[in-house]
C-alpha cells in the first residue's frame, strides 16, 4: 500500500487553512486522503490552499479527489488555491488535466 500523508496547519487568519499532502495518492489510499482533506476543511473558511509539492504521484483516483474538493468549496464559497511548483509531478498532472480551471494554481 503506497502513503500519503495530509497535514493541517492554520496561521494568521481564522477563516483560512494550508494543508500539506506529501507521499503518493493512488486507488489504495485515496479514500484516506479524501477523508482526511474534508475533515480538515470546516463549512466557514474562505480560503484554503493545498500544497502538493511534496506528492510525487497522483493518479486518476487522486485527481478525482481534487476535483470534488473543488467543487465542494466552490459550493461553500472557498477559495482554493493549489501550490506546485512548475516540474514537479503534481503539478504536471493538474495542468494535463485542466485543474486551473477551477482553482489558482500556484509556484
């Protein structure tokens, strides 16, 4: 079973959160993931970035849990903001899939 691991962190303003995901996320951990990102994510932020410069693969399953991140803060009114720094597996993936259409993607 390959590992992700999420990380919460909440400086400086209330309504906003930084959630680092490092590891692998494919079929056998993306239910972890996903549980993880929504427990993390109270109804009332308005911003919430997620880091993924430490991910080193993401497959479809892990694409499909960003997509629905997306558009369950799309629904609330949350800002996302995706950081990976241009090369980097993560942010090759999201660009090939048209993630910038519905988040900021960020260095």
């Amino acid at each position: 079973m390959t590992e992700a691991h999420v990380e919460l962190r909440r400086d400086g303003e209330p309504q906003s959160v930084e959630i680092t995901v490092a590891g692998e996320i494919d079929l056998s951990n993306a239910e972890q993931v996903r549980s993880e990102l929504y427990h993390a994510i109270a109804n009332d932020l308005m911003h919430v970035s997620l880091d993924l410069t430490s991910v080193s693969y993401l497959d479809s399953s892990g694409l499909h849990i960003l997509f629905t991140l997306a558009d369950r803060l799309q629904r609330l009114q949350t800002e996302l903001a995706i950081v990976a720094p241009p090369g980097t597996p993560a942010r090759r993936i999201v660009e090939l899939a048209g993630f910038d259409a519905v988040a900021t993607l960020r260095p």
